[in-house]
C-alpha cells in the first residue's frame, strides 16, 4: 500500500556506523531513499525523499513472513520461512525500482544473526533478488531505534527509557538529557539488546492459550534477562518527567486496544500518551481475551494473535525494573533511523549542506 506522510527526525542522537555511497545532492534535497528492516517477524520498507523539516514518505511496504519461525528449537531459517520471506522481498524490490530509489540501505536484524544458515539466506537474496542484506549487530540495531524514536521523548524529561520489542530480539536503552547536542536533545548513555522477543518467547512458552501461570513465566524470565541493564544503569538519575517510550507491535495494539479502535489507523497511535492505569487496562483486557477474540480485534489479526501476549509479557518486566507513570507509543523505528541517519551522512534534508557561492 502506497502511503505519504511526512517525519522530523532526531537531532543530536550519536550512531557508531558510516553509510556509503552518497547521494545526487544536485537538486539541493537529495534522492529517494530506501529503507528496508527485515526482523524475525516482520519485513518493513519505507521510501521518502529529503525535505527541509525531515523526510515525507512516498511508499511503504509491510507483512508479517516470520522468517525466525521454529528458529528457537532448530537453530535455523526453514524452508517456507525463507520462502514468505523471499516474495515479501520481491514486494520491496519492486517497489523501490518502481519509485527510482537512488540510495538505500537494507538490513536484517536478529533472525538472521542467530540462524546457522543465516549468511546463506542474505546470499540467496543478493543472487536472486540483487538485494545486499545487511546484518547488523546489536549496537547498531539499538542505536538506529534511538535514532527513529527519540524524537518522540518528552524534551523536558532528563531521563527516560526506551525500548523496541521485537520477533526475536528486544532493545532497551536509558536516554539522557545532553545539554551539550543540538536543542538539548537526548542521547543514549546506555543499552542492552536481549537475545528473546515475542516469537521465541511464544514458541518457548505458547502464545495461544496463555494461562495465568505461563503469563508469569514469560514475565518472570524478561525480567531475569533484564537485570544486567538494571545493573549498568542504577546510578542513573530519574527525573520527575522520567517516562517509557515503546516502539512495536505490541505498543501499537495496546494503543489501539485502548482507543477502542474499529480498524487500525497510525494517526491515532503514533505519539500517544498512555498513563500507567490505561496500559493495565489495556493489558488485562487483552489477557481476558481468548485466541479467538484477539485474532478477531482489528488491531491484532490471526497474524500476530499468538504473539501479542509475550509482547505484554516483556512490556510488564520492563515496567517491573523501570516503574512510570506515562507510557508513550511510537508507530516508527528502525526504518526512520536509517533514513534518518543516511540523509544526515549526505548533507540533505535539514541536514542540507549550504552551496558554494562563486
């Protein structure tokens, strides 16, 4: 589905990775830039062209392939996993010849990492589709999260803790006030990137017919598995306005369970502020529902039915460490913080290099 919005990003957010070939700055903006995320769960590609606030989106593509399914028992990518995911990135490739991209970058994140076959699936995709996958490690992947959400941290807060919950790994990361950056903007001083996300949690502890005590179990373990960023973080300071900023599926269902909404809409959600009794509203409702009734919800699907509870699971282990009274919701992330990154490394957008005066 064609899709057009526009996006400010983040200044002062500091990334430990280089891009490469520049773009054609000749019409003073820059290109079409791609921006491909290939998960454990998802496969999501944005396509924008710089402009002086940000960037405006002119194409988006996003489906569910569960490339990491079975991942955790077998240790790699199968056969039909690899398959969905192949013409999802068909999908992709299309599209961005379609919209005359002139520089992208397109990565793979945990699934790919973790897999024994994982390097021969990004060789299959060069040789079949001419795409060269990027794996990324765990660093980048958390600091180009920071750098598509963070704009979206509340600017008079001194802390706050933001996190991505993914298919198969989650982000979390502790982002301070930085008098020094450009409009006091926030920076990452610390982040963990734990090995499980709410397809391995599922298929570890099921994801269909979640009982009290499973939901513990799932809660209980996030929680373990978070203690050393609890650790590398105890002396950091927690401001009055110190809140959680989500990035995931699992956020935006919440929002939308919360909104009550007939059909999921990105308007609504992106940007909302949840205090803390709405999101144990929200995550009770969903608990009392049946598998039936949330593949049924609008907001969920049968796609991501069986995912929804880990991801509420992980989200209470976060809010058990880091307990806040404001929860913001962000439908964006890594696809922005590519973008995002690679138009500050050209110079375009409102990162616009001024021209030479002869």
């Amino acid at each position: 589905m064609s899709q057009v919005s526009t996006w400010n990003p983040v200044p002062g957010f500091h990334t430990p990775f280089a891009t490469e070939r520049p773009a054609d700055t000749r019409n003073g903006w820059g290109g079409i830039y791609a921006a491909l995320d290939l998960g454990t769960n998802n496969c999501r590609l944005l396509v924008a062209r710089p402009t002086a606030q940000g960037f405006r989106v002119i194409d988006a593509f996003s489906r569910i392939v569960r490339l990491g399914e079975g991942l955790t028992l077998t240790g790699r990518l199968s056969e039909a996993a690899i398959a969905r995911t192949i013409e999802a990135l068909k999908v992709c490739r299309d599209k961005m010849a379609a919209r005359g991209v002139t520089r992208a970058r397109t990565i793979a994140t945990e699934a790919c990492r973790a897999a024994a076959n994982g390097a021969d699936f990004v060789a299959e995709v060069r040789e079949r589709l001419g795409i060269e996958l990027e794996i990324v490690d765990r660093e980048t992947e958390a600091h180009l999260a920071a750098a598509g959400v963070g704009d979206l941290a509340d600017k008079d807060a001194r802390s706050t803790v933001m996190f991505d919950i993914g298919g198969g790994s989650s982000e979390i990361i502790w982002l301070g006030f930085d008098p020094h950056a450009p409009n006091g903007a926030n920076r990452v001083k610390a982040w963990e990137s734990l090995r499980l996300g709410v397809v391995s949690l599922a298929e570890t502890f099921g994801g269909v017919d979640v009982s009290e005590e499973a939901f513990t179990a799932m809660t209980d373990h996030v929680t373990e598995a978070l203690a050393p960023f609890v650790a590398k973080v105890a002396d950091e300071a927690r401001c009055d306005r110190f809140h959680l900023l989500g990035t995931s599926g699992t956020v935006t269902t919440i929002a939308g369970v919360h909104l009550n909404l007939p059909r999921y809409d990105r308007r609504a959600v992106d940007g909302l502020w949840l205090g803390r009794p709405e999101v144990d509203e929200a995550i009770a409702r969903l608990r009392a529902m049946s598998y039936a009734e949330r593949a049924a919800n609008a907001c969920i699907g049968h796609e991501r039915a069986d995912l929804v509870l880990a991801g509420c699971a992980i989200l209470e282990a976060i809010r058990r460490h880091f307990p806040a009274e404001r929860l913001r919701i962000a439908d964006r992330g890594l696809r922005e913080g590519i973008l995002s990154h690679m138009m500050r490394a050209d110079g375009v957008g409102p990162h616009r290099r001024r021209r030479e005066r002869w």
